[in-house]
C-alpha cells in the first residue's frame, strides 16, 4: 500500500529506487553505494596487508641470524617504518572502515550513509596517498627511516629528502579518515531506523560511533604535528630544533597525544566485531549490554590522559611519571569488563566453533596476553627495563595481530556470506585459522622473552645471546605470513563459489544485517525497517 | 630412515648449540647488581605472577565453558545476560588489585627520582653512534665506539662472544659510589641502557637529563643504545666497567697520563707512514661507519671520499670540515672527539688512500696550533 503511495507522488524518482550497479571501472570510481566503498575498503587493506607483510618477512629474514645477511642497516630502517605505516594507516585502519561502510547502515535499518559522495572522496584519495609513501621507497636518500614514530630531530633535521613526501602522504591519510569519521557519525546519528534507539545499537555500531570521535579528536593533532616538521624541515622554524631554541621532547608530546588515541582506533572496532561474534555462537545474547558501552566509553576517554606513558625515559618529572602511570593502569578496569562479559556470554551457551568463532576465541585469550604485557608495561619504573625492546614489539604485536587483524578476519569470515551469497568453506576456513594461530604466537611469544633478555627494537643486528628466539620468531614470521594467502584464496573461493548461504547466515545470528537476503541487495532497507 | 632422522636431529641440535656456544635460552629480565635493579626485578616478577594468576582464572573459566557448553554435548543456552553487583565486583577486585600493584610501584619510583648526595658525576653524551663520557671534576674526557670487526658483522670471519657489545674504551665506574649521571645527546635522541643496573634514559639534544647507580659488585656490564637514532642505531653498544674504588683510583690516575701523552705526541714530528698507519687506524674506528671502509660512502647522506673535490683540493678546507663538521648534514666537528695526533692523522689517511694520491702529510702541529688558535680566538670573542 505505502510503497503504492510513494510511488504515485514521486513519480520521477522511480527509476533510480530500484538500480542496480552501474557498468565497467565506473562503478568502482564513482559509487555512492555503502557496499560498494566498503568492498573498495576491504580490497585496498587486503592490498596493503599483503605488502606491508612482504616488508615484515623481510625484517624478520634479516633477523633470521646474528650478522647482516640480505638488507644494509639504512634500508632495514626504512622496512621497519614502512611496515608500521602501512599496516596502521593502510591495513587495518582502512579495513575497519570498510566493515563500518558495509555493516552500519544494515544494523541499523539505513538504505547508505548519510554522506555517501563524500565516501567515495574518502576512499578514493587513500590509493594517492599510499603511491606517494611507497614511491619514496624508489627516491634519492630513501624512504622514510626514522620509525612509524618518527621521533624529531631524527625526522626533521637529520630525514632524507623524501620525508616531505611522507607528510604529505599522512595529510591525506589523516583527511581521509576524518571525512570517514564525520560520515560514520552522521549515519549513526541520523539515520537508524524508527525503533532503533541507540541503547539497541548492535555494539559493532556504538564502537564505532566512539572511535569515529576519537578520529575527529586527534587526526588534526597527527595533521598538526606533521606541519610543524614541514616548517622546520622548510621554512626555519625551530619547534622541535634544540638549537633554535625548540624542543624534540614536545615533539613526543604531541605525537602522542594523537598516538595513544590512535591505538584505540584500532581496537575498539575490534571489540564491537567480537561482541557480535560471540553472542551468535553462543546462542545467548551478551552478557552486559550496557556495561560494554560504558567501558567502551571509558576506554576512548581514558585513552587522552594516558600519552605519556609511551615517554617515561624522556626524564618527566616524578610527578608526572605517576600520574600517567596511575592513569594508564586504570585502562585495565573497563578492559577487564569487556573480557568478564565476554567469557560470561560464553558461560552456559550452546557453543559452537565456526571460522568466525575461532578467530573470535583467539582474540579474547591472545588480546587479553598483550592486555597483561600493557598492565606490565604500565609500571613506570618497570617500564625503564621494557622501554624500546622487543617486550614491547612483542606487546604491540599481540594487541594488533591476534587482536585488530584477527578481529578483521573473524569479521570478515562472519559477514562474508551475507555479502557474497555463498557459505563459508569451513574447511579451509578451520586450516586459515590454525595456521594463523600458531605462526602468531611462534613469531611473536618469543619476542617477550628476547625483549625480557635486553635486545632493543629497530636494530638490523644482535647480540648472540638473542639469537636462538630470533630463529624462533622468524620461522613462525613465514609460517604466519604464508598462511595468510590462504585467506586470500578463502576469500576470492568464496565470492566465486560456494552453496547458497540464507538470510539469516548463522543460526544464533539476530540484528537488521540477518533480515535481509543474501546476497545482500546492492540498495537495503529503502524503506526504513521498525524495530521492536 | 631413522638413521637419517637422527642425524637431521643432531645436526639441528649442534647448529643451536655451535652457533651460540656463548648463549642460554635467556628468558627473563636480569635481577642486576644494583639495589635499584633488585627492587624492579622484583616488581616485575610480582606483577608477572598476578597477570598469570588473573589469566589462569579468567582462562579456566572460558575453556571450561569451551568443553562443557558446546551444542554437540546438547547444551541449551541460558537466558541471563544482566548483572549490576557482578559488574560492579568485577570493576572493584581489579580496582583493588591495581592499587595493590602501585604503592610498591610508587616507592621505587621514587627512589629511582633521588639523585641527591651523589659522590661523583658523569656526563653522558649521545652521538650518532658512540658515546662520549665526561668525568666532571676529573678532566676525563673520551669517546667510546663499537669495536667489534666490520668482519664479523658481514659475516666474513667468526663471531666473537661478545658481537656488537663490545668497545674499545669502558665506562669505568667504581662500585659502592652514588654515581649521578647526566645525559644529553648532540645530534639526535639516543637513549643509554644498562639492563643489570636497571638505569634507561633518554639522551636529547638541549636537554640535561639525570639518573643515578650505585653499583654492588664489580664485573663488566653491557648495554645498548635504546632508541632509533639512524643507521647505526644498532651499533652503539655500551659498556661499563665497574671496579674497586681503589682500583678506580688508580685507572683515573692512569687514564690521566694517557690524555697527557697523547697530547704530547702531538709535539713531535710524525713521517708520512706513521700517519698513515695511525690514520687507516682512526679511520676503520670513527670515520668508516659513514663513508665506508673504502671511501665510497653512501651518497648522498654521506659523501664518497675517493676523489671527492673536498679531500683532493685545498687542505685548508678539508681541515675545516673534519674539525668543525657541515652545519645542516651528518658531518660531525671530530675536534673534540680526537686528539691532534689522530686528527692529522685520519686526514693525512684520507688524502692518501684509495687512490688518492696528494703525497702531503698534515703534520700533528699544524691540528695543535689551529686547535689552540681557534680557542683563543673563540675566548676573544666571548669578551
């Protein structure tokens, strides 16, 4: 009746209600469409994944033994920094937006985003901004080699020429992420469905309603930093330039008040990702609801007051030294919420162990391990042992690779049918998984115990004494990163092939994305949904 | 077949075995030879032990759940899905057992923040890629550079135990003394660790920084460079010393009379291969890092020497640019870092190696008298 009505009093519009995708590379170039962007997303990250990866295995071939085998020292410099930046601003960033692309506006009874021509800009600047930071491998001087970090002066007054190349690459990266942020704000803010109050928001949804604020927070921050290097590097100034009177420890500052919000980003989306999984496997829906966004919550905004702790050798004064060790400890409360809720959930469900389960199971113990290495890391005059060594690669590592990417994957393997049409092979689905599981801790369990032993980070040759794990860690490395093509295939498998997946994928699934067929249509929910 | 598996076994076994004769499986942080180290050692273990514990529980309880609530043993999901007093324990025990964690955490902070009352004083300063140390009150003054063979770390000749933790001059420090240390850095940060005295600070150029030890037992105590500081980050190692007070007496005495001959060599006259063969010396220690061992360097952040405009034209210049370095580049001033005999030395070397064949010799005096002229000149201006 109502679907009558509407089209009798807009006639004209009635061709562009029921479209299908456009024809050829213009689709890809000049879609609107939520899904569409979001599969660009996913694809671009794979990309990135798979090449920040390449730079990872050659790191750890170089460590394979003491002595220096394949790559000189400047140029390991240069694969240390270009891995970390390609991994944070090009996999795992842009797969999270990827995912909130395809998923919110279905969770939430939305026919697209709210800005959807301003989606496409955003996505589409991010392939210029990763060809400018990847051609500065091929320039005079070299990539970028001062670390992810990239600590002033070593990256001002000491940087090879290509680093102006490397700001400008972030600036786009940064505005990028910040059009992402506001789309994904105004989508949620605007756009649910009637009856879709926020405090019935799928978690998946409210973890990205908060980090899409923590990107508008600290983006310009990461925007700003970047410029004033431009100035010192170009125009005199001497912000960072102790000799002119600056200061490199502000540097720090500023990084890092950007940076500490940053490693949320990339984790709170994760934890909405897991808090979808596990109910549905579970069969029982999540145990604390409403206790999830607050520590959510509290997570984001504890996560401005606890910069520093990323500096206390910089030689803080005692007070401060306690303060934001104080601050970054109380980060271990509400995220010992989400894992209690987490295991409850599981308590006395049906269990069972698809492909997206495993994945969701390891995040929970493997995240948890890097979430105790982070309390450790914490304790500010313990902190003088771990500083720089590979306890903290090991710790990041834990924290991003069983916990981001494995959340990407667990995520990935759960919506695939919804977006594919086809079921999963579980089969390789289960040898994707244990193949991962293993090769992630082989490579990186070790790096505790060589971090614990006294070898720093970012160095191309070691000491004897740490050789054996390194062995270790760079075996696992190769297991790890082969195992990965595995999920190349599953995923291109499954787009193919497969047996025709239902509406509702998973048995114990519930939410909007489950009420409509699958493949999902290329428009959904034209016709807002009412939610009970 | 099991012969052969044997033998792939054993061979596997004396690959790990010959290739680290030297090493255990080093598992943990070292408890260190300071009360300090001590007291983190400690912190560390408590706070291990807690995580462990805390894991074992919340683990238990999870893969408890993973065996007991699968489907295919027919468990039936429960409906519960809301707590309030079990949310609110599960935030106040953590509470708790954070707070737990920081008083012992605070106390050693705070005595890691007392410097006072220290006996002697040392400056530390960081340089891409040695360290320099300043006895403050005792006229010492060196550099100490890695001195492990460029041999080793190309893998052309066997590694020596202590590969890349080793240098050619020590931090000597006596034991049972308050030792302040002040660090600062000249060109980018560096950050000096020893892990067995548990002292990491980060040396940064316009800053003072200060730290503290008093060492316990005599021994040798080796550390590295904590913080990316350009291409040779991984190869400035340091290396303390720690000796008797008396013997630390004596090597001060000692280290004293080695300045003053240096100095003195540089009175006498030097013949073109006695440079030479110093220079070559001075060259594969300080310079070679950058331009090479043969020169060549790798443009353009560090210059090729062989035929290189600067080297082969005006002595004048080339003087200039190895005492006082190029603003804006890499290029350190090394007049502080060498002594006028090494200085005429390695420039001597370099006009005459590779190739480079100008036949003169800078003579030590020449340095000495430019050296001393530049100071008085420098004096004159600060009037």
């Amino acid at each position: 009746m109502s679907t009558l009505e509407t089209t009798t009093v807009t006639g004209e519009q009635h061709e562009s209600h029921h479209h299908g995708p456009a024809a050829g590379i213009g689709r890809w170039l000049f879609t609107t469409n939520h899904k569409d962007i979001g599969s660009l997303y996913l694809w671009f990250s794979l990309l990135m994944f798979l090449t920040g990866g390449v730079m990872a295995l050659l790191i750890r071939a170089e460590l394979f033994q003491p002595g220096l085998q394949l790559v000189e020292p400047g140029f390991f410099n240069q694969m240390t920094t270009m891995h970390g930046l390609i991994m944070v601003f090009g996999a795992v960033m842009p797969a999270f937006v990827g995912l909130a692309n395809w998923m919110i506006p279905m969770m939430i009874g939305a026919p697209d985003m709210a800005l959807p021509r301003m989606n496409n800009w955003s996505f589409w600047i991010l392939p210029f901004a990763f060809a400018i930071l990847i051609s500065t491998l091929f320039m005079d001087g070299g990539a970028p080699n001062f670390g992810w970090t990239f600590y002033a002066p070593l990256s001002t007054t000491y940087a090879p020429p290509s680093v102006t190349y490397f700001i400008f690459a972030i600036h786009i990266m940064g505005i990028s992420s910040i059009m992402g942020a506001i789309n994904i704000i105004a989508t949620i803010l605007n756009m649910r469905a009637p009856g879709m109050t926020m405090m019935k928001l799928p978690l998946f949804v409210w973890s990205w309603l908060i980090t899409a604020f923590l990107l508008i927070a600290v983006m310009p921050v990461l925007a700003g930093v970047v410029t004033m290097m431009l100035m010192d590097i170009h125009f005199g100034t001497s912000f960072f330039n102790a000799a002119g009177g600056g200061d490199p420890v502000l540097f720090q500052h500023v990084f890092w008040f950007f940076g500490h919000p940053e490693v949320y980003i990339m984790i709170l989306p994760a934890f909405g990702i897991i808090s979808q999984i596990i109910p549905t496997f579970s069969r029982k829906r999540l145990f604390g609801y409403a206790s999830m966004v607050y520590a959510t919550a509290s997570i984001a905004i504890l996560s401005f007051l606890v910069w520093a702790h990323h500096m206390f050798t910089v030689g803080m004064p005692l007070v401060g030294e306690l303060f934001f060790m104080f601050a970054t400890m109380l980060i271990a409360v509400p995220t010992g919420v989400k894992v209690f809720n987490w295991v409850t959930t599981m308590f006395r469900g049906s269990l069972t162990f698809e492909t997206p389960m495993l994945f969701a199971i390891a995040f929970v113990v493997l995240f948890t391990i890097g979430g105790f290495s982070g309390l450790m890391l914490a304790i500010a005059p313990v902190d003088f042992q771990y500083h720089d060594t590979y306890f903290v690669v090991a710790h990041f590592h834990y924290v991003l690779v069983p916990g981001a990417i494995f959340a990407i994957m667990a995520g990935t393997y759960y919506w695939l049918p919804k977006w594919t049409g086809h079921q999963l092979n579980e089969c390789m689905g289960r040898w994707h998984f244990w193949l991962s599981f293993i090769g992630v801790n082989i490579t990186f369990f070790p790096m505790h115990f060589i971090g614990l032993a006294g070898m720093p980070r970012r160095i191309p040759d070691y000491a004897l004494q740490f050789a054996d794990f390194n062995m270790v860690a760079s075996i696992g490395a190769f297991i790890f990163g082969f195992s990965q093509l595995l999920f190349v295939w599953n995923v291109i498998h499954n787009v193919r092939s497969g047996e025709a997946a239902p509406a509702r994928v998973w048995e114990g699934a519930e939410g909007l994305e489950w009420e409509v067929a699958s493949p999902a249509p290329y428009h959904t929910f034209t016709t807002p949904p009412r939610v009970e | 077949m099991g012969t052969i598996r044997i033998t792939t076994c054993s061979f596997m076994l004396s690959l790990l075995l010959v290739g680290n004769a030297q090493a255990a499986w080093t598992l943990n942080l070292t408890p260190g030879v300071t009360e300090i180290s001590r007291s983190v050692y400690n912190l560390h273990m408590t706070i291990f032990w807690i995580c462990v514990a805390i894991g074992v529980v919340v683990f238990s309880i999870m893969f408890w759940s993973i065996f007991h609530h699968r489907k295919s043993r027919g468990a039936k999901a429960h409906n519960f899905h809301e707590h309030t007093l079990v949310e609110v324990i599960w935030t106040l025990i953590p509470l708790g057992i954070l707070v737990a964690m920081a008083v012992p955490a605070t106390a050693t902070l705070i005595k890691m923040y007392d410097p006072s009352d220290a006996e002697l004083d040392v400056q530390i300063t960081g340089y891409q890629w040695k360290w320099r140390y300043q006895y403050l009150d005792q006229e010492i003054d060196f550099f100490s550079n890695l001195s492990t063979p460029r041999e080793q770390i190309s893998n052309e000749a066997q590694k020596q135990a202590h590969y890349l933790l080793e240098v050619d001059r020590h931090l000597v420090l006596p034991t049972d003394t308050k030792i302040r240390l002040l660090l600062t850095a000249n060109d980018v940060i560096h950050s000096w660790w020893v892990p067995a005295l548990a002292v990491k600070k980060d040396a940064i150029p316009g800053f003072i920084n200060e730290a503290w030890t008093r060492i316990e037992e005599p021994g040798i105590y080796r550390g590295q460079c904590a913080e990316l500081c350009g291409v040779d980050h991984g190869f400035m190692p340091v290396v303390v010393e720690a000796v008797p007070p008396a013997e630390f007496e004596q090597w001060l005495a000692d280290a004293r009379a080695q300045q003053d001959a240096a100095a003195a060599a540089a009175g006498r006259s030097w013949t073109l291969e006695e440079l030479m063969t110093e220079g070559e010396q001075v060259y594969q220690r300080v310079c070679a890092a950058c331009h090479q061992p043969n020169g060549t360097g790798m443009p353009p952040a560090f210059p090729a020497l062989v035929n290189s405009p600067v080297v082969l034209g005006d002595v004048e210049r080339h003087i200039d640019i190895v005492l006082n370095g190029v603003q804006g580049s890499a290029m350190q001033a090394f007049r502080e870092q060498l002594s006028a005999a090494e200085l005429a030395a390695v420039i001597t070397y370099e006009r005459n190696a590779w190739g480079n064949n100008t036949g003169e010799a800078v003579a030590p005096s020449r340095i000495v008298q430019l050296l001393q002229g530049d100071g008085q000149s420098e004096q004159e201006g600060g009037q």
